[in-house]
C-alpha cells in the first residue's frame, strides 16, 4: 500500500515538504530518517518516494524552493536612492525570514548536508541574492552615501546580521516585529557607514 486510506496526493505531497522542513529544521538533517518523515506525514516510508527519490533530493528541493520564493519576492529599484533601497532590503529581508522561519535555519545550518552538485545550485541562488544587496551597497558607496570598506563584506555581514534575528525573535515578545524592523535598519544604516 503506497499511502494511508483517504490520503491524496495533492495533500501528501505538500504535507511531506512541511513535515520534513520543521523535522529538519528542529532535530537537524543528519538525524531526521525518511521513516520519521512518513510518520509524521501518516504514510508508510515508501510511500515518500513517489514524492521524492531521496532524502538528499528533498533538502535539495527545500532549500532551492526557498531560495526561488525569496527571489520571487524580492524587487530592488535601482533607480532609486541607495539608503531607501537598502532599507526596503532591510525591511524585505526581516519580514521574508520571520515568515519564514525553519526555512531560513535550513537554508544556513543545512547547506553543508548537500551534495556538491546541489550545494552549487543553490550557492548560485544565493549568490543572486546576495548580488542585490551587494549593487545596493556599490551604489552607496559610488553616491556618497554609504561607507564600506569592502562591499561584498558588507554584503554578507548584513545578510548574517539581518537573518540572525529568526534565532532569538519570538512574537508576543518585549519588542513587536516593526520596533525590531526599525532598530535593525539602524543597525544597516550605521554598518554601511551612513550619514
């Protein structure tokens, strides 16, 4: 039997994404079984590979389904002045990650547990990404606005730096997430130097 009575593909399928995204993401890649995975989805283990021909294939298809969500999301305005562009990215990136939780861990803490091959493809996602800030901070810097020594540090500095508060933000706490927003875009505004 393939899948539990009454289960549907259009439903399982999903489903096993999201239970293997918070079972990596809460107990980590290497220790997380596919038979767990089916557990938690309702399935028998083989049932999974009519979704997915491995369990490297599925962190694979989490890490790079994030990745094209994050770029999806994203629109940078290059016309625009450089300190109101990297707030927005600022601003983007904090809400995207909140949002986004066990996807953000696993797209830092799990990268390591993929192949070379997948490691590239999503490194070249990343790498896109990253190329956003990296132009917003260039155009600071060409304006006048902003002071770095090394604009691709500072890139990956900040990127650290805004993603680093899906570690400890919890809602309901001291601070709500616009106050939390708002200190992080102080914080990007004093790395890069700005006036």
């Amino acid at each position: 039997m393939a899948r539990t009575q009454g289960s549907r593909a259009e439903i399982t399928g999903p489903l096993l994404r999201d239970e293997a995204r918070r079972l990596f993401a809460r107990q980590g890649y290497a220790a997380v079984s596919m038979r767990q995975i089916a557990a938690a989805v309702g399935v028998q283990a083989g049932a999974l590979y009519a979704y997915t021909p491995d369990k490297q294939a599925l962190l694979h298809d989490l890490l790079e389904s994030h990745m094209r969500d994050l770029l999806s999301a994203w629109v940078d305005t290059p016309d625009a002045d450089p300190l109101a562009r990297l707030e927005r990215f600022v601003r983007f990136h904090i809400g995207f990650s909140l949002d986004h939780p066990d996807a953000v861990f696993l797209s830092y803490m799990e990268l390591r547990n993929l192949s070379p091959e997948n490691h590239a493809r999503i490194a070249e996602l990343r790498g896109r990404y990253e190329a956003s800030l990296d132009a917003i901070i260039r155009a600071g810097v060409a304006t006048g606005a902003m002071q770095v020594e090394d604009a691709k540090v500072a890139t990956l500095a900040l990127i650290a730096m805004l993603t680093g508060v899906t570690n400890w933000y919890r809602e309901g706490g001291r601070l709500d997430r616009d106050r939390i927003t708002d200190i992080y875009w102080g914080l990007a505004r004093g790395a890069v130097g700005a006036h």
